[in-house]
C-alpha cells in the first residue's frame, strides 16, 4: 500500500506559483505573502518608534537644560556631539611622549633579547648569505681521487657529509646507548625546523628596525616642543627614516 502511495505522488501535479503579468513587468517581481508580512512587521515597528517619539516630545519640560544642548550640533541631519580638544603645556605634552617612548624602548629591548638567545641557539651556521667554505682534500693520483669515499676520510655518516658543524664521527656516534638512526627523513625534518627559526629570527630582526625607527621618529618629535630654539630642518621624514634637525648654538649661562 506504501508503495502504491508513493508511485502515486509520482504522478502528481507541479505547484507552481504565479508569477507577475507581462503588463506589469516593470514594478518587479509579484510579492508573495512572506514578502508582505516581513514588510509589515518593517513598518510597524516604525509606526511604534515613531509614535514613541512623539510621546516623549508632548512629556517634555522645553525649560529643561542639558549639556548636549551646547555640545552637540545638526549636521545634516545628523546629531555629532563636539569633542573637546585637551590643552597640555609643553612639559605635560614632554612627559606623555616620554612615557611612550619609554614603552617603546622596553619592548625594543625584550625584542633584542629574544635575537640574542635565538643567535646563540642557531650560531648563523647555514645562513643564506654566509660565503660557503669549501673542505679541500689533496691525494696521490687521480685514480684514488676517483675512489676517494669522504664519508670514510671523515670517519662519519654518508648522512652527515652536508653538514658544516655537528658532524660527529663513528665513535662518537657509538659511544650512546645504541647507534643514532639518521635517515633523510629526520634530517629533513631537522632542516626544516631550523629554516623555520632563520625566518622567525629574520621577522624579529625586521621588527627591531622597526622599533628603532618608532623611538628615533618619537625622540623627534619630543625635541620640537621646544618651540622658542631656532631649527633648521636637514632631511625630511620617511617610512624608512626619521626626520633630522640642526640646532641652533645656544649659549649657556
């Protein structure tokens, strides 16, 4: 029986909604009673609002006195409340630009310490623009040259022969518990683990410069306060530079 209704509904016909006349085309698609009641439910929480603000309008005191009434203005239709701007003294404005500087100089430093403990784990060993050193071996004859096995010269792993520093020997390899497994799988791995600290070393190396460039740009800044020195500017400011004054000779009494 199930399946005879179910072959049924087969054969039903397709409900298709109607659509707008060809006459009326032009004023868009035909809206469906959805479309009505989402705009509907649009309107009167309008009506409602508005209707709301009427009412606090009539309850109003007109002799009430508030500060946005001096404080902000109709632009546009629009209300922008106007922000006081805050008068410093020049040492006021000294001492806020020295407490950031000084936030600056801090995280300088902390950057510069993460460079030096990163230098002093990696030791610059197989940086990209270190001149690549070169191992010499002189033989007898070139029939020996064409036999010559450096893995057995240097007593260590075939594995080990690209390596300029850490290239222990057999012995050393040895002297553990059990002799190290070194394939190419963990020695890529271990390659890609240190290119991945040449590149973090890099990116701290890149922030420090910018940091170093924020200080001496605020510094620059701090010194122009002074408004009663005569200056005379030397090189303009820069994404990549601050900008340079020459002072004028003052003499102290």
């Amino acid at each position: 029986m199930s399946s005879f209704r179910n072959a049924a509904k087969t054969n039903q016909k397709t409900h298709r909604e109607r659509s707008q006349l060809k006459s009326r085309q032009h004023l868009g698609l035909l809206e469906k009673k959805g479309d009505y009641k989402l705009r509907a439910i649009e309107q009167h929480k309008k009506d409602a609002t508005i209707k709301s603000l009427k009412r606090k309008a009539l309850n109003k005191n007109p002799d009430e006195f508030y500060f946005k009434m001096v404080r902000s203005r109709l632009e546009d239709g629009v209300h922008t409340e106007e922000t006081p701007v805050p008068e410093y003294t020049d040492e006021q404005l000294r001492l806020l630009q020295t407490q950031d500087s000084n936030y600056v100089m801090y995280k300088l430093s902390t950057e510069r310490k993460k460079i030096e403990k990163l230098k002093s784990h990696l030791h610059l060993l197989d940086a990209k623009n270190k001149p690549q050193n070169k191992h010499i071996v002189f033989v007898e004859s070139k029939k020996e040259a064409g036999t010559f096995d450096a893995a057995q010269h240097l007593d260590t792993h075939p594995a080990l022969l690209g390596r300029t520093y850490n290239r222990p020997t057999w012995a050393q390899l040895r002297a553990g518990d059990t002799l190290l497994n070194i394939d190419d799988r963990s020695l890529a791995e271990m390659t890609v683990e240190r290119d991945k600290k040449y590149k973090e070393l890099g990116r701290r190396i890149e922030r420090e410069r910018q940091l170093n460039l924020i200080l001496l740009k605020m510094q620059s800044k701090r010194s122009l306060i002074d408004k009663k020195t005569r200056k005379t500017k030397v090189v303009e400011e820069s994404p990549q530079t601050a900008s340079q004054y020459k002072w004028t000779a003052k003499r102290k009494r």
